[in-house]
C-alpha cells in the first residue's frame, strides 16, 4: 500500500494535564449506578437527557482509547443510545465503533455487531445527506469483511444519491472496500467507470478519477483519452488527478510521453496555481528539450509574479534554482534572465535575495548589460523610498550583486561606478562600506577608470555622513590622487572639510562668545523703571544668539574631531603625507614644494594640538599621535625609503589581498561547478531508454510519491539510504537495566524540526503487564506531542512505542521519564520503572555557515549572549586544534587558510554557524603555544561564543568543553 492509499483516521485530543477518566468516576457522572445498568436505571439517559448521554459517551471513548476494556456497556449502548438521531451522538458513535473491540479473543465477531450493523444500513437510507455521508466515511475505517457484506447494496445505491457530498463518499467507502475485500465488490473498477462517464460534479469525478489510477489504470487511460481535449475545462481538483496520472504512466511507460505530454503544455495555462506548479515540474521529468524547459521556467516565473504568498514565492523559485542545477537547463534559463528580474517588484527581502543570487548566477556576456540596466533602476528607485525597513538591506543586495557583476565583466564597471558614488553620502552606513569596498577594487583593478572614480570621489565627498565611509574616501583619494590638479583638489576639499584653523582657537573663540556673522542680534523687551529720584527711566538688553543647529553647521571632518574620533585624523595624516610626497616628486619648483608640504604640517598639528586640548568629547589616543608625528617627521625628511612604503608598498598590499581574494572565490567556484557536473567514469555503463526494462525504469523514484513522504515527515536522510546502515550506525540508548521487570531501549531519530524515540519494551516477566504506559517528560525548548498509547504485553513479550518530540529552538534537551504498568490479578498499586536520561545534542541542529566581515562584526556587537570557555587540551599543534574545534562543534572557519598558514606561536580565528531555526552562533578562539614551557606544551587560550539567545550560548560552551581534549585510539 503506497502512503497515499492510507486513511486517515480520527484524533482525539485528551488535555496533557487532565486525568483520564476510571471506571469509578464514570459511575459518579453517570448518576452512581452500575455501569452494565447505567442506562436501565438512571432516568435522565432513559427520557433522552442527550447532553448527559453526550458527556458520558466521551468519556467512554476515552476510557477505551486508554486502554479499558469495558464489554459490558457495548449493549447497553446499542439499546439506548444507538437508536438517538441528534447529529453530536451519531459523530461520537463513528468513533466509538472505530476504536471498539469488535471481535472476541478467539478472532469471531461479536454477536452485538450484527445490531450495529442493522443501525448502519438504516444510516445509509437516511433522508439527510450529512449522516449518509459520514457514514460512507465511518465505513471506509471498518476492517471487518463480515460487517461490510450485508451494506454493499446500500453502498452501491449511494452512488445515485441527488447530493454530490454523499456520491463523492460512496466513491471512497467503494475504493476502501474493493481494495481490502476485493470479493466484496469484483467489479468495482467498471461501476466506478461507469459512474465517471456520466458524473457531473467535480469533487465526485475527482475521487473516482483517482479510484481508477489506483486500482485500474488501463481504465483510467481509457477515460482520459476520451476527454483529453476538454481537460482544461475541469476543475482545479481534477486536472491535478490527471497530471499525477500521466506523470505516473510516463514514469512507467517512456513511450507513452509523446502521447500525454501536448495534455501537459495544455495544463501549463490552467487558471489554477496549483495545476500550473505541478503540470511544470511533471514537464521538467517528462522531457529535457529547450522548449519544454522554457515553458516549465516560464510558468515558474509567473507564479512567483501572481502568487501574493511569500512562502509560495519562495518555493517555487527553488525549483527554477534546481532547473539552473542541471548543466543542459542553465542555457535555458539564460535566456530569462529578464523575466526573473520581475520578481523584485516583490517586497519581501528574502524572496530578492534568491532572486539576485538565481540571476547573477545566470549572467553571461550575452546579457549582462540588460542586467545591470535593470539594477541601476532598482538602486535609484531604492533612494527614493525610505519608509519600508528592508530599504536599507535590498540596497546592500542590489550593490553586492553590481559590485559580482563589474568584477566578473569589467567592461561594465564604467556603468555602475557613477551610480554607486552617490550612496556613499547615504545614512545607511552598510550600504555605503559596500560601495565603498567595491570603488576600491575597481580603482585598483581597472586603471583606465582612475579618472573618473577620483572625479566622482571629489564630487561626493564633502557630503559624506558616516566617520568610516569618511576614512576609506581619504585612504582611496592619497593612494591614486596622481596629478597635480587632483592633488590640489584633494587639499582643497580636506580644508574646507576641516573648517577655520588653528581649530582650537576658533573653537575658543566661539566658546567665548564673540560674535559671528551668522549670529543674530536681537533687543529684549523695553521695561519703564522708577529711579529713587521719582523719574521715569527705560531699561533694554542686547542678546545675541547663535544658530540652533551649531552642531550640525560644522564641517563634518571637523564634528568628527570634536567627538573624540582621531582615528579619522591619523588617516587624513596619512593621506596628506603620500599626497605631498606625490605633489613634490610631481612639480619641480622648491618654493611651491615647500609651501604645499608647510599646509599639509600645518593640518596635522593643529589637529595634534586639538586633540591634546580639552575641547574634544575624547582626548585622542597614544596611537593616533604616534602615527601623526611619524606622517610630520616624514614630510620634514622627504627620504626615498619613507617616499617608497607611503606611495608604492600601500598599493602592492592592496593589489595582494584582492589577488587572494579573487582567488579564493574562484576555487570556491571551481568546487561549486564540480559539484554541479555529471562525472560520468570511462567504463560506466551507458543507459538507452528504449532499451530499459520496465522494471528497471520503475525503480527510478517517483517524485509524487517522494512530496508526499516528505509532507508527512517520512523521509529519511541521504546518508542513510542504505536500510542496513539507518539504524545500525545510530547509537541505541538503553534506558533500564537487565534486571528490571521491562526492559527498555531507545533508537533516537533526530529529524529537522522533531525527534522520534523508537522504544522497544520488552516484558521480562511471566506475568501479563497491562495498561503498560511509557510516560516521558521533557527539559530545556522540547515539546512531547503526544501521549504514547498504553499497551497489554504479554509473558516475555515485546512491542515498540513511538514518541514524538517537538523542537523549537536550538539548545541542549534533556527527555526522561518512566514506564508505568499493572500486573494482571494483583491487587497491588501501578508498578513504576523510572528510565535514563536521553540527552539530545545541539550538533544534531547546527550547520555550517557563512558571511561576510562586516556582517560578522554587526552580530558580535548585537549579541548579548557571550559564553568564555577556557582552553584544556592535550593538543599540541594549533592547527590541529582547530580543525578539531571545527568538527566537533560544525562550524565553519571565516578567516581565510593563507592567514592561518605559517607558524608564530599564537593564532586567531573566527567561526560561524547557523541552526536550522535561523539561529547564529559565532566563536572566536584565541590560542597560543607556551614555548617556554618547551614542544610538548599543550595550546593554551579562550574561545568566547556569542549567540543571541542563552541556551545557544551555553550548549554551544558545553559541547566545546566535552570535546576540546582529543581522544586517543
């Protein structure tokens, strides 16, 4: 039986808190009497008292789900209460007659049933349509061929039943039936034939339409040629049907293709999303031609602009990121480019994020300009909308993607530069750093482009807001300012970015009070005084006021040096002195060479003499005035050497780590592609399709089937592929002892967002254990999600109970319990065997992840978990403690191999990894050799972890302080 054969069966929630209900308490609610007289004897169940008959059928019901036995209430039941038409009792009924025990111990049917059986075939031939439909439902759960023989007429007639809600159910109890008790109901598949021929009603056609795929597929195709023209005109429920067929006979039979797939192109224009999704992906399997291909994307991409859901968005363009997958689609989709980029008119950053990625993915030199075009538009039109809180990130996106695109086709650099330059006066500090980091690689990378990036800088650059942007903007301008008008240029902008000097003077001189131009003069109000003489006399008062916004009046390099920020000035420093040495080596006249040198001096010192004053918010820092007086003994020297490191070994250093860089994303790239690329051996056998085997072609999955499984949780891990290796790789935890009464063990199947115990309890006794119930709790974020059902184990016995466990966010869980049980013909109390602890490991939860320097930076400073743990190892060498660091707790090294390469004694590194949830943990270790402890001396050091919730933070400590010590063999 395939999974989307099962029948779904009814649950009934039972609060977790509540007791379940004894037989005692039941005789209470029942009115105190016997129970096998409980409908004899108390009057208001005997004059339909329906509520009290309504309470206490639930907890009957509950009873039995709970292991209780209760024979003697079943006739009792079929008297007084079966008989009832209120709709609430006949539902409850429908499950009372699905869990009770219909049989006796020796495997017959019960004499009662036949009564029951009776009520039912009346509820066939019921005039309301709601009772004759549930129960054709109730029916289709019935596992008992001697009941369901003397309905079959009645069923049967259902299917001429006016109301379309009973036909549809008679179609389900006739497919049930014919499927477990063929002999019931031989010729099934023809009345169900019969039936869809001449059914109107969608949800009817529906179910016998699948009837027939299931059980008579020769018949399902008959029909389908009949009305393969008119497919477009049935319902959404019934054209999804049709595509699993043809997908299904396609699957088993290639040389049918030619024969359904113009049916499948057909339903790719269905007004159903639903249809639309799964007519494409059935397309993508059924044929690998470019035109296929294209119309599957096409229908893709649609979607993804149609559909308002994001989640819908989001899945739908993984499966155009897994058409791109495939060497020979990627050509295809090539061509689309354009249309996927509709796709940002979408809000949601997440859905742009793999939007971007797919099309830089794709680009190609055919049509990289049309892309950029279309990024350009996005970059201006976000500078113009503020009021959405994605703005600012899209923004980021949007230059990172320009940023891939120049560098992989430079030829398109000298497009983009222009537009990204206004973004670095933006307030959106992160956007600005990446534009600013992607001007750096392309002033340095494309020499041609010098001029007009240094243009645009100077253009820019009084307008910039951010102190770091401001930095880097220096840094660019000193290092390729490389004639003298720019360099002129430069100073011009550095003076009136600096405002009046000397700073301090100016400052005390505004401090003071004097008056400014831009100050008001304004004459209080006039007051008639009496002097001691009895004159009159006339009192005003001058007051001058300076302009509200003094603060933002500033210049800003200025604002910058009053906040107590001088490592802006150190940078300026720098910039002046490569410049001035530049401008010297540049022009020949001594008298314009000193006095462009004396200005750059003089900026410097008045900035020295700033920052030892005391007007800055922060005095400046050791650092900063090392590095200023170093820049004013240079420029006072003018030796070659110091002319050498500030204007061509600065470069050299640049050009180093970009080269690294550009080479470390192409062997990034390079493994990507291997990945992606069939390797097909020379001796492997070649496949020819009309050559295979039908069975062989049936073993291929099938891909309903595979969505379904992994709707339901039924998947199993790649790795574990192997049915002999699933569970006998998998430590199994034992939770009792050998000598205890049960015996206990549990296999732990940790899936992505719950954990399923498989417990076997094995009943070491030679007495029979009833109402044996395993009981489990939880510690930390898990949840149990249900109750395991009690059992009755027989004399040495054994069954398996399965638990789930939800998890709700990533921390180390803890799930203990025990397992209860009453010894059939004791009169003592429930007997109790408390279980182990099952310790559940974050590992299981955490996965390898990457980003960038800065992101990394922005969640170090926001996180306000942080959890120190120290190193204790005896592991000498520091690189082999840090791949072990790395594959015991699964994070992922973000500082660069080249960095880490060679040997100094100490060693720094930053890690990251992501959970399942969403969740980040970042790790930063920090390690030394004591050489003077001598060559054996273990590492030594910290790791601090950081992560935004405690419990990360903690397990993540604690899995670090279990495996830091490396265990020999």
């Amino acid at each position: 039986m395939t999974a989307a054969e099962n029948v779904c069966y009814t649950l009934i929630n039972v609060p977790m808190d509540s007791e379940p209900p004894s037989e005692i308490s039941l005789k209470n609610d029942l009115g105190n009497c016997d129970m096998t007289a409980f409908l004899t004897s108390f009057p208001p169940l005997e004059k339909g008292d329906v509520k009290l008959k309504t309470e206490a059928l639930k907890k009957v019901i509950i009873m039995i789900l709970n292991g209780e036995k209760l024979p003697g209430l079943l006739m009792t039941i079929i008297r007084f209460v079966l008989p009832l038409q209120d709709h609430t009792i006949k539902k409850l009924l429908l499950v009372f007659w699905e869990i009770v025990p219909k049989t006796t111990p020796d495997g017959r049917l019960l004499q009662e049933m036949i009564l029951v059986c009776d009520a039912y075939r009346k509820d066939l031939q019921h005039p309301n349509e709601f009772i004759r439909g549930s129960t054709l439902r109730f029916l289709c759960k019935l596992k008992e061929a001697e009941l369901l023989e003397p309905l079959m007429p009645a069923i049967r007639a259902c299917l001429e039943h006016r109301h379309s809600y009973v036909r549809r159910n008679a179609v389900l109890a006739i497919y049930t039936i014919y499927r477990n008790f063929e002999h019931l109901i031989p010729d099934a598949p023809e009345l169900i034939h019969d039936f869809l021929v001449n059914e109107k009603d969608a949800s009817c056609k529906r179910n016998a339409f699948m009837m027939l795929i299931h059980a008579d597929q020769d018949r399902a195709l008959d029909y389908l040629s009949t009305c393969i023209d008119q497919v477009q005109t049935f319902g959404d429920i019934l054209q999804l049907v049709i595509v699993e067929l043809i997908y299904k006979v396609c699957h088993a039979n290639p040389s049918e293709r030619a024969r359904f797939i113009r049916c499948i192109y057909n339903l790719l224009q269905s007004s159903s999303p639903a249809v639309k999704y799964e007519a494409a992906g059935t397309l993508v399997t059924l044929s690998s031609a470019p035109t296929a291909i294209k119309a599957a994307a096409q229908c893709y991409i649609d979607l993804i602009i149609k559909e308002s859901d994001n989640n819908v968005k989001l899945i739908v363009l993984d499966r155009l990121i897994e058409l791109k997958e495939h060497p020979s689609h990627e050509r295809v989709l090539q061509d689309l480019v354009m249309d996927i980029l509709r796709v940002l008119s979408t809000p949601d950053l997440e859905v742009r994020k793999k939007t971007l990625q797919l099309a830089l993915d794709l680009v190609s030199s055919r049509n990289v300009e049309e892309l950029v075009i279309v990024l350009k538009k996005e970059v201006i039109k976000t500078n113009n909308v503020t009021e959405h809180e994605d703005t600012d990130k899209y923004r980021q996106l949007l230059v990172r993607t320009l940023h891939s695109c120049s560098v992989r086709f430079p030829d398109m650099a000298a497009n983009v530069i222009p537009v990204l330059m206004e973004f670095l006066s933006d307030n959106n500090e992160a956007a600005a750093a990446d534009v600013l980091e992607f001007v750096r690689e392309a002033i340095q990378r494309f020499e041609n482009l010098r001029p007009l990036i240094v243009e645009k800088m100077l253009e820019v650059f009084h307008a910039i807001k951010s102190v770091k942007i401001y930095r880097g903007a220096l840094w660019i301008l000193g290092e390729y300012c490389s004639t003298k008008e720019d360099i002129q240029s430069v100073m011009t902008e550095v003076r009136r970015s600096l405002g009046e000097i000397p700073i301090v003077e100016s400052e005390i001189k505004k401090e003071a009070g004097e008056l400014k131009p831009e100050e008001e003069v304004s004459v209080g109000p006039v007051q008639k005084l009496v002097t001691e003489m009895g004159t009159y006399a006339t009192q005003s008062a001058l007051s001058s006021s300076r302009p509200a916004k003094k603060e933002e009046d500033r210049p800003p390099l200025r604002g910058f040096l009053l906040d107590g920020d001088f490592f802006v000035a150190a940078s300026l420093a720098t910039t002046l002195t490569k410049i001035a040495l530049r401008y010297v080596s540049l022009v020949q006249e001594k008298k314009k060479q000193n006095s462009f040198n004396a200005e750059a001096m003089l900026l410097m010192a008045t900035i020295l003499h700033l920052g030892k004053s005391s007007l800055p918010k922060k005095p400046i820092t050791d650092d900063d005035v090392d590095r200023i007086s170093l820049c004013l003994k240079v420029l006072s020297e003018c030796s070659p050497l110091m002319n050498d490191i500030f204007n061509k070994e600065c470069r050299q250093s640049l050009s180093h780590m970009l080269s690294a860089k550009l080479e470390e994303e192409k062997l990034s790239q390079k493994k990507e592609s291997e990945k992606r690329n069939v390797i097909i051996q020379p001796d492997d056998p070649i496949s020819f399709m009309q050559l295979t085997a039908k069975n062989e072609m049936s073993s291929k999955e099938d891909q309903f089937q595979l969505s379904l499984l992994a709707a339901m949780g039924n998947t199993q891990r790649k790795e574990a592929a192997d049915p002999l290796a699933s569970k006998l790789n998998k430590v199994v935890t034992q939770l009792t002892g050998f000598s205890d009464p049960v015996y206990a063990e549990a296999y732990v199947h940790v899936n992505q967002y719950d954990i399923v115990l498989d417990v076997l309890v094995v009943n070491q006794t030679s007495d029979t254990l009833q109402n044996c119930t395993l009981e489990l709790a939880t510690l930390g974020d898990l949840k149990l999600v249900e109750k395991p059902s009690p059992l009755t184990l027989a004399p040495h016995d054994f069954a398996n109970i399965k638990a789930n466990v939800k998890v709700a966010s990533t921390e180390n869980g803890i799930i203990f319990g025990n397992v209860v049980y009453d010894v059939s013909g004791a009169a003592s109390d429930r007997n109790c065997v408390v279980l182990s602890d099952i310790h559940i490991d974050i590992m299981d939860y955490i996965q390898p992840a990457s980003c960038t320097d800065a992101e990394f930076r922005q969640m170090w400073a926001e996180f306000e978990w942080e959890n120190k743990v120290t190193v204790n190892t005896n592991i000498i060498d520091l690189n082999e403690y840090l791949q072990h660091i790395l594959k015991s707790t699964n994070m992922k090294c973000l500082t660069p191999e080249k960095a880490l390469s060679g040997y100094c004694g100490f060693m720094a590194a930053n890690l990251y990894a992501r959970s399942i949830f969403g969740e980040d943990a970042l790790a930063n270790v920090s390690i030394e050799k004591p050489i003077h402890l001598g060559p054996e001396a273990p590492v030594t050091g910290h790791i601090r972890i950081r992560a935004k919730s405690q419990g990360m933070a903690l397990s993540l400590g604690d899995k670090i302080n279990l495996s830091q010590k490396k265990t020999s063999l």
